[in-house]
C-alpha cells in the first residue's frame, strides 16, 4: 500500500507519544489514512488469546457500554479478543474510526493481506468485511506500522514494540485478558510502571492483571471510567467529520443488545 512517513520533528506526529516517550519515540512512523484519527479520544486494546468462554463474556459486558461512545479504536486485531473488538469498531450502524497496527512493512502490505492473516478460510466471511473495505477505499481507515516498509517477517521484537506502542497513543488502554509471562502481560507490566490509564474486566481470569494493578471493571462501573477520562457520547445526527473533530456533546439511547451480537470466529491459538 502506499504510506507516508513521520518522525518526531513533524508536527503532525502523535503528540500523545512525544508527551509519554520524549527522546524515546520511534524514529519512524509509517503510516496509511488519516493520522489525525489518533489526535481523537482513543481507546487501545491489546489482548492475549486463548481467552475462556466466561472472560470473553465478561468482556463483551463491558463492550455493551464501551460501544455507546464515539472513539478511535486502536488494535493490532490479531487474537480472537482483538479481532472481535476490531468487528465492532466497524459495525456501520455506529460511526467510530478505527485504526490498525502491522507489525510488517506497508510496502509489502495490504489491506487484504492485513485482513488475511485475521480471518482466513474457512473462517475469511464476517458481516463487517464490506465496511472494511469500504473505509480503505475511502479513505476512512488507518494503518500504522514502525518497522522498515520491505519487512515481511512478524517478529518477536516488533510485536512487543507495536504494543507498547497501541498502549502510549491510547486515551485508555482495554487489556482484557493477558495471562503472566504472555507477551500482553510484559506489555500491561511496562505501561503501568509508566502510570498509563489501564483497565480490564472484573473477572478472575484477569488475576494476573490485577496484580499488576490494574483496575478490573464490569457493564455498570465502565461507564464511570469512560465519563471521567472525557470518552464522547455516540450521537445519532453527528457526521462523520464531526466525529473526527471529536465534537460530539449529545447524549443518545443506550444501543439494544439484540442489534449486534458478538460473535466468535475460530482461529489457530497463537501466544501472544
């Protein structure tokens, strides 16, 4: 795909990341879209996989809440948790931005191969897959990577760079589930010793991350976290434009259950 380039002396790079990182930022930010979708509330999402049935439901509660706010989402969408919050962010019938995060090189990727290594066949059909491409098309997505634009191997290094990333441009950060000595639990351990806003579900799979202190929350309380840290309310009549320049002040009806069901694709386990 085509993509620019910024480094710390642009303007236009994320000023969330010079304000935490300082001389630390990445050199090199290469990226597809509209930039600016960072400079919106954003909310950061990483998550282990190999969740259980009950925290993932337990995270779908809280989704139910999460989802009644205007924000930029920003993932990698790569384990099941992930991908499934990733589905959401582009459910058409709410107007959030969402961008993404490779851990290869936009030179070599596509938003089809991007798509490809998340869903893949049998499983490669989901209901949000026409809005993705169509936010591609129109420039409505945005797809960031740090390392070099020739590179094709997803390592190790960058993966846990990539993630530590996601966690210093997020407003607030969503860790699910991030089991001890998974990769997601060494990223959440390092945002905390950097006092960066994390938070996960009230549920006894997320121990590891409570010991980390990091606050666990359900339906209910999410709301209380979300109204503090300034997350915008989902407005009907808003445009699209309006919900970039993150100027929505009207409070709408709660989003109904039954619209959107959260459903689960099977995928390969991976250690994240």
């Amino acid at each position: 795909m085509e993509y620019k380039i910024l480094t710390p002396k642009d303007i236009e790079y994320p000023r969330k990341l010079r304000k935490i990182l300082g001389e630390n930022c990445p050199p090199n930010l290469y990226y597809s879209g509209p930039i600016e979708f960072l400079n919106s509330f954003t909310i950061s999402v990483i998550s282990a996989d190999s969740i259980g049935g009950l925290a993932m439901m337990a995270t779908n509660q809280v989704l139910f809440t999460i989802r009644e706010y205007s924000m930029n989402y920003l993932t990698p969408a790569h384990s099941v948790m992930e991908t499934e919050i990733f589905r959401l962010a582009l459910w058409k019938k709410r107007i959030n931005t969402v961008s993404l995060f490779s851990v290869k090189g936009l030179a070599v990727e596509t938003y089809e191969s991007f798509l490809l290594d998340r869903f893949y066949p049998p499983f490669d059909s989901f209901p949000e897959r026409d809005e993705y491409f169509r936010r591609a098309k129109n420039n409505e997505l945005l797809i960031i990577s740090l390392v070099d634009p020739k590179q094709t191997k997803q390592l190790r290094k960058n993966i846990l760079e990539r993630n530590f990333t996601i966690c210093c441009l997020g407003d607030i950060i969503f860790v699910p589930y991030g089991p001890k000595n998974s990769k997601t639990y060494t990223i959440a351990k390092k945002a905390v010793d950097l006092n960066l806003p994390l938070f996960t579900i009230e549920h006894p799979e997320a121990e590891d991350l409570h010991k980390l202190g990091i606050p666990g929350y359900n339906r209910e309380s999410v709301r209380k976290l979300l109204n503090e840290k300034g997350a915008p309310l989902m407005s009907n009549t808003a445009t699209y434009t309006e919900i970039l320049n993150t100027q929505i002040t009207k409070t709408v009806s709660f989003v109904k259950e039954a619209e959107q069901p959260f459903i689960t694709f099977p995928k390969t386990k991976r250690k994240k």
